[in-house]
C-alpha cells in the first residue's frame, strides 16, 4: 500500500532577526495582514532593502495618491523614490502637470489588467521593488474557483519571468485577511510568506510579529 503524499509547512520566528531579513529582502513576497494601517505598512516598507536606494512601484488598489502622499509628508521613506499608480480614483479627479510621481488608472476588473498595470509601471520608472496592494481585491485564498487558482497561476510565473528578464528582485504582493483565512497558499511560486498581526493592547503600543515560511 503506498502512502499518501503529505504537505509539511515549517515556520520560523524572526521577531529578532527582522531588520536583518527585510534588510536583504527578495524574490515573490506575499504579505498576509489583518487590516494594517498605510502608516504601519510605512514603518514596514523603510525597513525593506534599507540598506541602499531603491526606486519603488506602488500599485494601489485600496487607497487613493492624495491618501498615501499625504501620509508620506507626515512620515517620509528614506532611502526610496515612489512612484504610484493610483487605481482607487480613476478619472474622477484630473491629473495635476506638476505631479510626476503617480499615474491614475481605472480600477482593473482582472489579473489580466493587472498584468499590464505592472508592464507599464515597469517601463514608466524601472523600479527594485514593486508592491501591488491589494491581491485580495482579485483572490480569496479561502475560496477560490478552479478558474481564479489558474489565472493566479499563471500571473505569478508572469512576474517570475519578469523579476528573471527585468532587474525587480523584490515584489511585494499585500493580502489583507479580513476577507478571509487563506486556507491554501501559492507556494510553488512564492519565495516567502510574511505574516503580520496587529496585537491591540491599551496599556502597549501596537506590535506586529513577523513570521517567514522557510
């Protein structure tokens, strides 16, 4: 009788070695969080290759360009050039001439559109490290069709062959979980999983502990 093939998962704490692993970040990140602050998510992203300048592309499907560059000018990154697609507002608001850092965009209806969000982003400002915020406008790990795990299949080894063709080494793919658990992850093409909670205490200060999928 031959045994079932089993999936082992190992986990790591890297709550004292961070610094040092966001330090030398890359590959295919996706990052799981319960419903992070852009603030937060600011303090994490200094930490990301903090050790040389990077360009940055920030695909934003949850917040708008006035939103997030407000809160840059309260808390700026250093050490980091963004460049922004904004798909929250679309058209609604006209393009200033003054500003050269975003490019607005419909919201995209499919990874297909995502796809060339990313290309054009790619070729606009050449960047290290791209971030797509959110993945869980288009998937939900916790039920996801046949069709969606495929078309999810085939948009990560896109940027793959992007990431080997290109010279982006780090993509930064956010989940928020408050649509849902994941009950599966892509890991045949993802090289790591970053697990961040938001621990809330009245006596503390808000704490997010990392883990790594090793």
């Amino acid at each position: 009788m031959i045994d079932e093939e089993v999936e082992i998962n190992y986990w790591k704490s890297i709550q004292n070695e961070l610094d040092e692993v966001l330090k030398n970040l890359q590959g295919i990140i996706l990052i799981l969080h319960d419903s992070m602050e852009f603030t937060q998510f600011i303090d994490f992203f200094q930490k990301i290759q903090s050790n040389h300048f990077t360009n940055v592309l920030y695909i934003s499907l949850t917040r708008s360009y006035n939103y997030m560059r407000k809160a840059l000018e309260l808390k700026p990154l250093e050490g980091k050039l963004m460049y922004f697609i904004d798909c929250v507002s679309g058209y609604t608001f006209p393009v200033e001439d003054h500003i050269d850092d975003c490019l607005y965009h419909k919201p995209p209806q499919d990874i297909a559109q995502i796809k060339k969000i990313i290309q054009f982003g790619i070729e606009k400002c050449n960047p290290d490290i791209i971030i797509l915020d959110s993945l869980s406008q288009f998937m939900k790990f916790s039920k996801s069709s046949d069709k969606e795990l495929h078309d999810l299949s085939i948009f990560l080894h896109t940027l793959i062959n992007n990431k080997h063709n290109t010279h982006q080494k780090t993509i930064l793919l956010i989940y928020d979980t408050k649509l849902g658990l994941p009950s599966i992850h892509p890991d045949l093409t993802i090289d790591t999983l970053l697990k961040i909670e938001i621990i809330k205490n009245k006596n503390l200060k808000n704490e997010y502990p990392e883990l790594i999928r090793i």
